[in-house]
C-alpha cells in the first residue's frame, strides 16, 4: 500500500477489509478531556487571577478579525490531536507507546481525528456537536486541495506551512513544529466554521498521551457496556454492565472501532459517554475544590493541553456548566458513504448541517416548553449530562454504549 501524503491517512476500505488493518490506523483521541481540564479551573476559579495559567501554551490561531458570538453566547472547538509526538515534535518514548497501542510515532499523522464543537449560551444551556472524522468538507487556504476529509486539515496545512518554511531556509525544527501547528488550527478551525456556519470564539486542544495522562491522573474512570466486546487492535477487552478501567484501558474504550455495530458511530458515543464519566469523577474526586488534585490536574495540562488566547475565569466559570449540569450531545448528520480517490468519505449537505446547528444552538422562544424542566432522550429525569442517541443511563447515572 502507498504511503498517504502527509497528514492524510492512508485509504481506508469499510466491513471486510477494515479489519486486515494493521494495528497503526487512525486512532480517536478523546478530546473532550480538554473539557475536564476547563473544569477543574472553575473549582479554584480565583487562582486563574494568580498566574494558575503560567506554563500552558496558548496559540493565537484565532485572530481579532475572527467572526464572534453575541448575545453572551459561547462557541468552543474541541481538538483532538492524533500525534504520537510532544508539544516540540520529540517521539514519545517507546514506553509511552507501549501503554497507548499506539505505533510508532511516525503514525497517525497529525489528524485532527476529536473534534467537538460545544455551545455554552447565555442561560447555561450546552450543546455539544461531534463532528464526524471522515465528512467530506470544501476547504480553502491548503496547497493542492479544495476537498478533503474535515480530520485532514490540520495535518495538510501543518506540512504545507513546514515545506514553505523549509524552502525559505527555516532549519530550526522546533520553529517548523510551532508554525506548522499554528498553520493546521487555522486550517480546521475554518473548516469547522465554514460547514456549521457558526462562529468559533475559543478552542482548546488535546493531543493522544494527554488523554491517558489526564485520566492516570483522575485514578481511572467507570463505563457502562451494553455487550461484551474484543478487539486485538485497540486492546478492548472487557465484559457487559458497569465497571471502572485504568488510563490503558479507557484509551482502548474510546480507540475501538473494530467490532462495533456502528463503526465510528458506537465510537462517537463512546467519547460523548465517557466525557460524562470524567466530568462526574471530576466531582467525585474534589479536583474541583482540593489544592492538591487541582495541581496534579493541571501538571497534566501543562504538558498535552493548548489553549486559544483570550481563555479566562469567565471562561471557565461558563463551562461549570458542563460538569453536573445538562448536556446536549448531538452528531453532524451524514447523507452518504462513498469512496473518493480511493479514501472511504462520509457525504454531507452543508446546508442541513448549518440549519441544524442553527436551530440547535439558537432555538425559537416556546414558552410553553421552556416553563418546563429540561428532558434530554437519552436521560428522561434531565437531571445530568447525558451521550447522544444511542446510549442509556444505568443506576449510577452512567451512559451505557456498544
């Protein structure tokens, strides 16, 4: 098989032939855990003034002339980064490696393969959108491409900005890594603009270590399962009904695509489900009020978490929301699968897209509906954050997925 170009993943052919792949395909980070990490903020919220941010990057992709929200609204991209690599481009250690089944560094690319995108309205109200990795987007601003799979913009134009860069004479590789990386937020940041028509006014990015380094940290996480599931490629291995699993094992929870009913589907539930989880271990933990855990929280930021300029205790005091609070999971819809130039692509009408976010996140006043408590399907009680369709609450309040 050829190798794919840079950033790109190498095509990918659906049933039968899925599994033949190699362990080394495209894995999905949970970046949702970005989310946590906000949340632990709110608990100490007035170290924020104190320099409690010091030693976290902080990107200017997003620029003063951006499109923003009004009203008191909030938009946040969630970006989780497939990168085998730190902050500088080092190869993690082959230990690291080890424990993420995760190839070498040289795999996975530099995908964009989490991307969530999380209302927070004026009122407290969130809605969280999962964008589907392989929807076939219109992009503009990257050498070469005008169509791509939406995962792909930021590797694409990481390596665009690098080879320009390099033809320049820029030789120092740290520069390359930290200008390529700027050049791929720009690249997926408007991608996701321009199919959900909204603006984005803040995101945060999580690559594949820190989310096993961030759920290390919280002392494992609990999940439900509907069934019994294997698979040799992640490393799933675990029995039906509730259980708690180490960092190794719940990256292998959200890594499965194998064996499920719904492929990536079951996946994108399983990220929406397992955010649950953190959030209410974040709770449960008194990282959101206890010093010391706040501190080893934010060691683990330190290290794998990237933060948009503008961040702030209003911010963060916004996205309490998401912990304890109603959460609205939905995900893109998708037309069609098909197989374009050799790559296995979900079709997407733009237009639908960007009607439904619309109306998602800014619905028409219905008072006879909004003197009511809020019911989400999948949590009739309305009384916590709840996955996206596809997913029921067990007796500890925690969603059950495939």
């Amino acid at each position: 098989m050829e190798s794919a170009p840079p950033g790109r993943s190498a095509p990918r052919h659906r049933a039968q032939r899925e599994s033949s792949r190699p362990a080394h395909w495209v894995l999905r980070v949970l970046l949702a855990l970005a989310a946590a990490v906000a949340v632990v903020l709110t608990g100490v919220g007035f170290l924020v003034t104190h320099g409690v941010l010091s030693g976290l990057t902080i990107s200017s992709a997003l620029s003063a002339n951006d499109p923003k929200s009004t009203g008191g609204a909030m938009n946040i991209l969630l970006i989780g980064l497939d990168s085998r690599r730190d902050q500088d481009g080092n190869a993690l250690p082959p230990d690291v490696l080890d424990k993420l089944h995760a190839g070498d560094s040289e795999s996975g690319g530099y995908n964009a393969n989490t991307l969530i995108l999380v209302r927070v309205s004026a009122d407290g109200r969130v809605v969280a959108f999962s964008i589907p990795r392989d929807d076939y987007v219109a992009v503009s601003g990257i050498p070469g491409y005008s169509n791509i799979k939406i995962k792909e913009a930021y590797g694409l134009a990481k390596a665009a900005t690098e080879q320009r860069l390099v033809a320049e004479g820029v030789t120092d590789q740290r520069q390359l890594e930290t200008q390529g990386r700027e050049a791929g937020r720009i690249a997926v940041i408007r991608a996701v603009r321009d199919l959900t028509g909204v603006p984005i006014d803040y995101f945060a990015e999580i690559n594949l270590v820190g989310f096993y380094d961030l759920t290390q940290s919280l002392g494992g996480v609990e999940v439900c399962l509907n069934h019994a599931v294997y698979d040799e490629y992640s490393g799933a291995d675990f029995p039906a009904g509730h259980q708690e699993l180490n960092a190794e094992q719940a990256l292998a929870f959200v890594r499965q695509r194998h064996g499920l009913e719904n492929g990536d589907l079951d996946r994108t539930h399983r990220q929406q489900a397992f955010l649950v989880s953190v959030m209410r271990r974040l709770e449960d933990s008194g990282s959101l009020t206890d010093l010391g855990e706040f501190t080893r929280v934010m060691d683990v930021a330190r290290r794998n978490l990237v933060l948009s300029q503008g961040w702030g205790e209003s911010q963060f005091q916004k996205l309490a929301s998401l912990a304890g609070g109603d959460v609205e999971f939905r995900t893109l819809p998708v037309v069609d699968y098909q197989t374009i130039n050799g790559q296995d692509v979900n079709i997407v009408d733009p237009a639908a897209i960007k009607a439904e976010v619309a109306a998602a996140f800014d619905p028409p006043p219905n008072p006879a509906v909004d003197d009511l408590a809020p019911v989400n399907d999948s949590d009739p009680s309305g009384s916590g954050p709840s996955p996206d369709e596809g997913a029921s609450i067990d007796s500890r309040g925690i969603p059950c997925v495939n």
